[in-house]
C-alpha cells in the first residue's frame, strides 16, 4: 500500500522541516562566528601576554644562541620575562626566545602599567640586593655588581673592583646570583 498523504499535509511538513534546518542553519551561523571572534581574540595576544599569564608556572626557553633553560616563571613585561632555578635568577630578553615549553594560555592580561616596566626596573631591584650578574650580549658576557643605571646601560664593578659600563641595547641573558624575587 502507498502512503497517500493529502498535499496539504505534505506542504504542512515541508514547512517545518525548512524551518528546522533554518534554525539548525542560524545556530550554525552564530557558532561559527563565535569561533571567528574567539580567533580573533586569540590572534591579538602577544608572547609576552602569554608569559604574563604563567607566573608560577615552570617553563623551558630556548635563546637563539641554541642554550635552554629551565625555571619557575617569576615576573615578565613586553620585553623580558625573569624564571628561577635553585637560586639563580634568569633575566631573558622575550625577542631572543626561539621556543617556549610548557605554556598555558593567557590567563591573565597585562596591564599597560605591566607591560611598560622597563628592564633597568628589574635591574634596580637587582642592584639593591648587591646581587652579582652576568651580563650576555652577542658573542661575550660581563660579570659583577651593579653600581649604577642608564637609561641604557648598566656600569658594573668587576671582582677585582674594575668599573665598566655595558650597554644594553643586545642583551639577551642576565643571570643573578644572590638575588630574591618578591612580586610587588
């Protein structure tokens, strides 16, 4: 036998079947332009939100000079990003990482007053400790104290008391020994 529906009720559920994938179709339609927006949104944070985001969380870096590091992240800004390992301080410069493991996503946005804190920031801090550092520019380094700041530059007394001024427009490493990191 042969389902011999009246057109009128064939109509009546073509109706609500089209209606039904419109709907389906809408859905579809917001969804995928939530996940647009959530690209979007994701494409606009940088490493250095990222690393915001991972105080407290153990990473391994590797410098383009083909050294890695390990550490526990401590504090970061747009430019640099400080880990600890068993008492050593890291002070890395966030243009010179080539790789990044154990990264989460963002979780916490930098604010502008974070972003901005500038590296001689960190090396007050350091400086104040009477902390010794090694300073790693292209191809050589430099040890001692700090004894004072520039805009860009640090002077350092050596171990045989020596003053020297480094400048730090390539610096890519600054290892601290001595030092504590307290966030404030």
């Amino acid at each position: 036998m042969h389902d011999l529906t009246p057109p009128a009720a064939m109509e009546e559920r073509l109706g609500e079947i089209l209606a039904d994938v419109r709907d389906r179709m809408s859905t579809l339609e917001r969804e995928v332009g939530d996940l647009g927006l959530i690209e979007a949104e994701r494409a606009a944070i940088t490493v250095a939100e990222r690393l915001c985001g991972a105080h407290g969380q153990r990473l391994g870096v590797q410098l383009r000079d083909g050294r890695q590091l390990r550490g526990l992240v401590r504090d970061s800004a747009a430019g640099w990003v400080i880990l600890q390992e068993e008492g050593q301080l890291l002070i890395l410069a966030i243009g010179q990482l080539v790789r990044i493991t154990g990264l989460g996503r963002a979780s916490k946005v930098a604010t502008k007053v974070d972003a901005a804190r500038s590296l001689t920031s960190v090396l007050r801090r350091v400086a104040a400790q009477r902390a010794r550092v090694r300073i790693h520019l292209h191809k050589v380094a430099f040890d001692g104290k700090i004894l004072a700041l520039g805009a860009d530059y640090v002077e350092l007394a050596s171990a045989d008391g020596t003053a020297m001024v480094v400048p730090l427009t390539n610096w890519y490493l600054i290892e601290v020994w001595g030092g504590q990191w307290d966030e404030n």
